[in-house]
C-alpha cells in the first residue's frame, strides 16, 4: 500500500478515484473465511486470490482486522470494495446473522476507509456477485449457498435486494435452515439437492425471472440437471463483481447542488379593504352599485 494505513484517511468523499488507473481491492466476507484479491480498471485480476479464516466470534474489529491483513500482502490498490453477509444500506450494516457481534447499525464503509485509508463501498455479498454474472435484461434472480442463503432480485440491471434467506420455505424452516451448510451437512448431499430442487420450483413461480444464477460454495454440490434458464456460476463472483459497485456511479465526485434562482421578492402594496377606500372622500367605489 502507498499510504500509511495507520494514518488518519484523507477524504473520501471527493477522492475516491484519485488515480487515472484505479486498482481495487476486492473482498468477499463470508461465514467461514474472508477472500480478496486486486483488479485492474477493467476488472481483471492482477493478483492471486488470497483467503483467510473467518474469525471465531467474527466482530467488527476481528473482521477488519483481516482485512488489512489480506490488504498488506496484496499491495498497491486505490480504493476498496466489499461483500457482506447481511444487510446493508447506504454503506452500514443493519444484520449479520452468520458472523458475532456488534454488527448492528454498525459503519462498516466507514470505519473501513479509515483503517485503509482509501474509499471504500460495501454491498450485500449476493448483490456484488449479481453485479459479476447478469445481463442487464429482463428480470434475473441471483441466490448464493454457501454459510447462509443470500439472494438479489435484478430488473434491467437495476439491483434490488432481497432477503429470502429467513423467509419461510419448508414446513415452516427458512431457505436457509434447509439450504444453508448446516442443512448440507446435517441432511446429507441427496436431500440438500431435493429440497433445492423444491426451491428453485417456488422461486419460479414467485417470481416468474427470466434467469436464475447459482453462486456460492455449496453450489458445487449440485447433483441434478437443472432447467436450461438455471445457471450455475463461479464462487469467484463474489470478488469479480466488486468492480461494479464503482460502476454504479462515482461517490469520488461531489454532488453538484441543483440550485433554484429565486425570484426577487416584490414589497406587495397595502390593500385597503373597500369599505376603507370608499369612505374616503373622492374614492370610487369598488362594489358596484345595484341599479334599477
């Protein structure tokens, strides 16, 4: 890294991309280990990919602790992006059922930025692995198996996200009490695949995409021939597409303000009220008279 990592961040707002030729650093979080690695401007690796155990007890300081540890040994890099396990809005996570605590409401793009000293966005782990594999057209469901069961609804390649992992699906048991590793490992290979037969059944019907994709580790587990709008793609996805959230639009740049000119303010006139203006002498009369 060029920068002192321990020192305090420059601003990120307005230089997110202070560099001609950014270079990312991708991170992918998950349940049971944290992968990274650096893209070129393009998105193309321009190093290994590194992985590290996922802290015991994943807090927010252990979590980022890992992270500049995988940052360290990767080198140069410009700015950060970041694949989370929960939900997060505007940058902050609002849950993170696979990992410890302390995550609730928590900055992580934030705190982040200041630890690496570059700018840093943070989206849903599933979210960045959509933003890898869809097309762009049409309506297009991704779900990642791995830890948890994460999910994001694509419509023309506007990202909506989804969180289908603890919505009711079987007998009561959540997409991910029966699709999660626990369930794989508990249930067995052969079930795990029956009961994601099922899955893939009612989220046709729900709603009605024109393309599933299948990311995550547990997708190499897939036994059965799935239906040919059915894809099944690269775990690497949830590196590769970190490139994207820097597509969606330049946080580096400040928002230009919309600013309304405002019409100068005229001094309305006293108005008198008619009977005031008619009671004065030589003042005509603003109520017409009743004539015969």
């Amino acid at each position: 890294m060029a920068d002192d990592p321990k020192q305090p961040a420059k601003s990120t707002t307005r230089t997110a991309l202070a560099s001609s030729n950014p270079r990312t650093l991708a991170v992918d979080v998950g349940g049971t280990g944290i992968k990274a690695m650096v893209l070129d401007p393009k998105g193309k690796p321009i190093t290994e990919r590194l992985k590290m155990a996922t802290p015991k007890n994943a807090t927010p300081k252990k979590v980022i602790g890992t992270i500049r540890e995988l940052a360290e040994k990767l080198g140069q890099f410009e700015c950060v992006s970041v694949g989370f396990p929960g939900v997060i809005k505007d940058g902050v996570v609002y849950t993170a059922p696979n990992l410890g605590k302390g995550w609730e409401s928590y900055p992580l793009e934030k705190e982040l930025a200041k630890k690496l000293n570059r700018p840093v966005r943070v989206a849903n782990d599933a979210d960045v692995q959509g933003l890898a594999c869809v097309t762009g057209k049409g309506d297009e469901l991704v779900i990642t198996l791995g830890t948890g069961f994460g999910s994001v609804l694509f419509s023309d390649g506007h990202r909506i996200h989804l969180e289908l992992g603890h919505h009711p699906f079987h007998k009561g048991k959540t997409y991910e009490d029966e699709l999660g590793h626990r369930a794989l490992k508990k249930k067995g290979r052969k079930r795990w695949n029956k009961m994601l037969r099922e899955a893939i059944d009612d989220l046709a019907r729900t709603f009605n995409y024109d393309r599933l994709y299948i990311g995550g580790g547990s997708a190499e587990q897939i036994s059965f021939q799935l239906p040919q709008n059915v894809k099944k793609v690269s775990n690497e996805f949830g590196i590769l597409g970190g490139i994207k959230l820097w597509e969606e639009g330049d946080s580096s740049k400040p928002a230009r303000a919309l600013r309304i000119k405002a019409k100068p303010k005229v001094k309305a006139k006293p108005t008198k009220p008619p009977e005031a203006a008619a009671s004065q002498p030589g003042a005509a009369s603003e109520i017409p008279e009743n004539r015969p």
